[in-house]
C-alpha cells in the first residue's frame, strides 16, 4: 500500500534523467531534444507528465491509493 506523503517529484528527479540521455546522445551524434519535461506516453500506454506525477500514479484501474 502506497502511504500518504509520497514525493512524486523527488522520485521523477531520480528516476527521469534527461541529462543522461542527452550526454549518451551526444557521443553518438545524435541530436537531443533540450525539453526536459515534455509529456509522453510510456510503455504502458498512459500518458506521463513529468510536472503532475502523481496523476499518472492514480492514472492505473489497479492501485492502493485513494
């Protein structure tokens, strides 16, 4: 069960790496967007906002969270 008070945006800052990704591009030469928090839809076919993650938590029909 998911408890109250979790930080949403403490875990996309650990999880949602741009700089990353933008650094493996750049050694490839490929060009990198430079949004670091465009929405996109995940594997999972739901949306992800970088800004609202706890919307995309609560987007799922199976959770713990009320």
């Amino acid at each position: 069960m998911v408890q109250e008070g979790v930080d949403y945006a403490g875990l996309v800052n650990r999880v949602h790496r741009p700089d990353i990704y933008r650094e493996v591009a750049q050694e490839m030469s490929i060009d990198a967007p430079q949004d670091n928090m465009k929405k996109e839809k995940l594997f999972d076919g739901v949306e992800f906002d970088p800004a609202r993650p706890e919307e995309y938590a609560r987007a799922f029909a199976v959770h713990s969270m009320v």
